[in-house]
C-alpha cells in the first residue's frame, strides 16, 4: 500500500503531466464547452420569448439578437469605464515594481568588487556588440 502523503505526489505529477501534455486538447474542450453553454443560454432565452411573447421563431431570434447586442454594449461600456482606473492601478504597481527592481541591481551592483564590475562591463559590452553585429550586418 502506498502511503498517502506519496499518494498525493504521485497524483500530482499526474495531473501536471496530463496538463503538460494535454493543454491544447483541453484549451479547445474548454471553448467548445463555453461555446455549447453560450448556445444553450441563447436558445432558453428564445424559447422564452416565444413563449412569453407569442411570437414566431424568426422574431424571437431577432429580439434575442439585440437583446445579445445590447448585453454585449453594455459590457463594453462598463470595461471603457473601469479601464482608466485599472489603468492607474497597473500603472503604480509596475512602477513599484521597478523602484523594487532598481534598488535590488543597485545593491547588487555596490556589492561587486571592482575587477568583477570590469568584467560584468566587458561581457556586456562584447553581448552587445555582437547582438548589433549579428541583427544589422
């Protein structure tokens, strides 16, 4: 018998393998999935509408059109507003980021000796230069 704790591993390397090896199929189920539930949705909103309104199956599908439509609208109207803010927010956050970032290199950098600030400088210099020699030339 294997012990739980192994169990747990074990079960765990499956699930990242199955991932790992599976995304795409699993990436296109998820789709025709929601593609499925968005039809579903539709169809029981104009099953609905008929039924409620009396109406033939072509007008039903055309409120449902603009009902769609309007839905879809308003959506996008509610992003365009929230996306100034979120905006702002991603915007402090990166620059947080990298005022995080630059204090870490600075620090790594005062840590360096000068013979290693030469040779970080020399290698970086001979990257770069290769870089520009082998995307131009």
């Amino acid at each position: 018998m294997i012990p739980l704790v192994n169990r747990k591993i074990l079960s765990y390397f499956i699930l990242i393998g199955l991932v790992i090896t599976l995304y795409d199929v699993m990436l296109h189920s998820l789709f025709i999935v929601m593609h499925f539930t968005f039809e579903w949705f539709e169809f029981a909103l104009e099953q609905i509408i008929e039924h409620v309104f009396h109406t033939t199956r072509q007008q039903s599908q055309v409120i449902v059109f603009y009902l769609l439509c309007f839905m879809a609208l308003c959506v996008l109207y509610r992003l365009w507003r929230a996306l100034p803010g979120l905006y702002n927010r991603f915007k402090t956050q990166l620059l947080v980021a990298r005022l995080q970032y630059k204090s870490y290199i600075t620090g790594c950098w005062r840590e360096l000796s000068s013979m290693q600030k030469i040779k970080w400088l020399t290698s970086f210099t001979v990257s770069v230069s290769c870089l520009v020699f082998f995307a131009f030339s």
